[in-house]
C-alpha cells in the first residue's frame, strides 16, 4: 500500500473517472464501485471508461455522468487512439480508479493530472502511473473491486451489482415472451448456455436433457434461450436436444444488450454458465443458478437466491483458461439431474410456488 494512503481521507474530488474496459460482466460487477464512489463523494460528476461493447449495460444508471465508451474499430490507426485518450485525460480528473491496469487505461491515467491515481497492488513497471493502491480483498468479485477503494475509506457491504431499464425497455420484453407464447400464469425461465471457453460451458446435450425434464415434472415452465453474436450453433444444439418438448419458446437472434437485460429481468429465474448473463440477473434481481465449470465461487452472489452448482472432483475450480482433459470432467460428470435436485431443493418453494 502507497505510504501516503492516509492523505485520502480529506479528499472531495469533483470529478471522478472509473476505468473499467471489458468484459461485460466485469463491468457489471464494477457497478458497484460507482454507486459506493457517489454515496462517499455525492457532489462528485463520475465518469466512465469501457469498450462500446459493454456500456450498454451502464446506460441509465443514475450516478454516473458520462460514459467514454471505446470503439476500437474507429481508434485506428494508433494516433487516433492516443487522440481519444488525451480527450478524455484533458478532463481535468481529480481522482481516477483504474480497475484492470490494462494498456488503455494505462494510457489515460499516464495522460491525466490528476492528483489521485488509484489501484490494486500494480507491478514494479506500473507504479510511476499511480498516486495510491491497496491489496484488494479475495471473495465475491464485486467485493474484489470494491476493495481497490479502502484508501479512501470506502468498504463494500454487500452491494450488489445494478442495471437500471426504462419502462419501454420493460414493457418490449414482457410483449415479447407474451408473442413466443408464453401464457397468463406460467413461469419463465431465461437460460444463456453459451460461453467462449469449452471448460465454463455446460453442455448442449445437457441443458437440453434439463429442459425435456422439465417439461415432464414441470410443464408450467417456460424456457428462453438467450446468446450473443457467434453463440447461435450452441442455441441450437440445446434445441435439438429438448426435442419436441413444448416449454421451449422458439428461438430468436437478439444481440442488443440492453434488450437481452430487458428478457433476464421478465424472467422468474435465469439459468446458465459464468458469463455476463448471469451477472446481470443478479444486477436485475432475477433469481440465478449458475453452472460452473472452472469458475470458483467468487463469481457467486452471497445471497439464497443467487447461487452455483458444480461436480466434486478435485481439480474443480482451476480457474484455467483452458482445461488438459479432453472430454473436461468438471462439466462432463455434473448431469442434469443434478442440476434439476438443485433446482427442487434450493428454488422452487422460494421461487416457483404460488
């Protein structure tokens, strides 16, 4: 930790400037980093910098000011980058908390003059560009962030992440699943079964077999699937393998968004792997059941409604990038019936009766 750490008590800046690039769900979980930065410094203007691919899910949200998305298509050649850097640099920051120490953010913090550069615990290499850092606090990934703040005296205390809809937002979904055939007094649950990386995706075969299951014990229960750009062969796959079964709404190509948030929060309860989907039901207060692969519990709400499953082996969470087994035992042995007792024990008095 900086030796000066104990200079930020008396700080009140006027303008803040969150760093927070990707990924979706990251950023996300960085929500609430912001709403604890406004309830510490109300007067403050927070900004925001993230890709264009993930600010969507911060439009709306009431305690930010500006969003500096970054579209790196539009950023070439590299002068036009540093150009876009130095504008948002030029803002006059007075206090900037850099959550990744990525090269963008890099860039922008090397650029400002602000008096208050804040981070994690940076490498020897990185230190220049900093003012302040802490070790953050391991644990639920909100809670993580949120630690990078203690210099200024901020703790996390169970803030959960948020998204923030309007009302024509909310009222496209609900006449959407009402147009594929849902009907009065029937549940809906929102599923995402895709994922980049083979070891944090269940599979097909898997989501497919849950969903004939439950059309058998539960034919009450409608299910959605949700996916992005490239993600539509997995979506398939999982229809495939319901079959005929009639609690699966058809299927539609839906890469907006804020649109996807729209369907999560008109769902009764959202299934699915550790990817963004599952960050933003806890966001939207839509109860969650994540499979996991080799993600660790971390990703995981501290709540009864948000909660995770995954097989007992022991090399379960590795938290690789990829896995050295072929057929990845970790998903391979956690069946459906598994994921279904989880669903009858921990959810459906909580979630589904009445």
């Amino acid at each position: 930790m900086s030796e000066a750490v104990n200079d930020l008590s008396r700080i009140y800046p006027e303008k803040i400037l969150v760093c927070q690039l990707k990924q979706i769900g990251d950023v996300v979980l960085s929500t609430p980093v912001i709403q604890l930065l406004k309830k510490r410094f109300p007067a403050a203007g927070i900004h925001v910098l993230t890709e264009k691919k993930c600010a969507p899910v911060l439009e709306g949200h009431p305690d930010i000011q500006r969003i500096w998305p970054i579209d790196k298509e539009r950023l070439r050649p590299f002068w036009r980058a540093l150009a876009y850097y130095r504008k948002v640099a030029a803002q006059r920051f007075d206090l900037i908390v850099d959550l990744q120490q990525l090269p963008r953010c890099k860039f922008v913090v090397a650029m400002s003059r602000a008096p208050v550069r804040l981070t994690f615990s940076p490498p020897w290499y990185n230190r220049p560009l900093y003012t302040h850092w802490t070790d953050p606090l391991h644990g639920y990934a909100a809670r993580f962030k949120a630690s990078f703040l203690a210099p200024l005296g901020i703790e996390w205390n169970e803030e959960r992440p948020r998204i923030y809809l309007t009302d024509e937002e909310k009222k496209w979904a609900g006449e959407f699943v009402r147009e594929k055939g849902l009907q009065k007094g029937e549940r809906l649950i929102v599923t995402a079964p895709a994922h980049k990386a083979a070891n944090r995706r269940w599979p097909a075969e898997n989501y497919g077999r849950l969903i004939r299951m439950s059309a058998q014990k539960r034919p009450q229960w409608k299910w959605l699937l949700v996916y992005g750009p490239g993600e539509r062969d997995t979506a398939e796959k999982v229809f495939e393998n319901a079959g005929a079964a009639s609690n699966l709404l058809p299927l539609e190509d839906i890469y907006d968004l804020r649109r996807v948030a729209a369907l999560i929060d008109r769902a009764d309860f959202f299934l699915g792997n550790c990817s963004a989907p599952r960050h933003m039901a806890v966001a939207l207060d839509t109860p969650s059941l994540a499979v996991l692969g080799a993600s660790s519990p971390a990703w995981t709400f501290p709540s009864p409604e948000h909660q995770d499953i995954s097989s007992d082996i022991e090399c379960q969470p590795c938290n690789r990038e990829s896995c050295p087994y072929a057929d990845i035992p970790c998903l391979r042995d956690l069946s459906p019936e598994e994921v279904w007792k989880k669903f009858k024990q921990d959810f459906y008095l909580a979630v589904f009766s009445g």
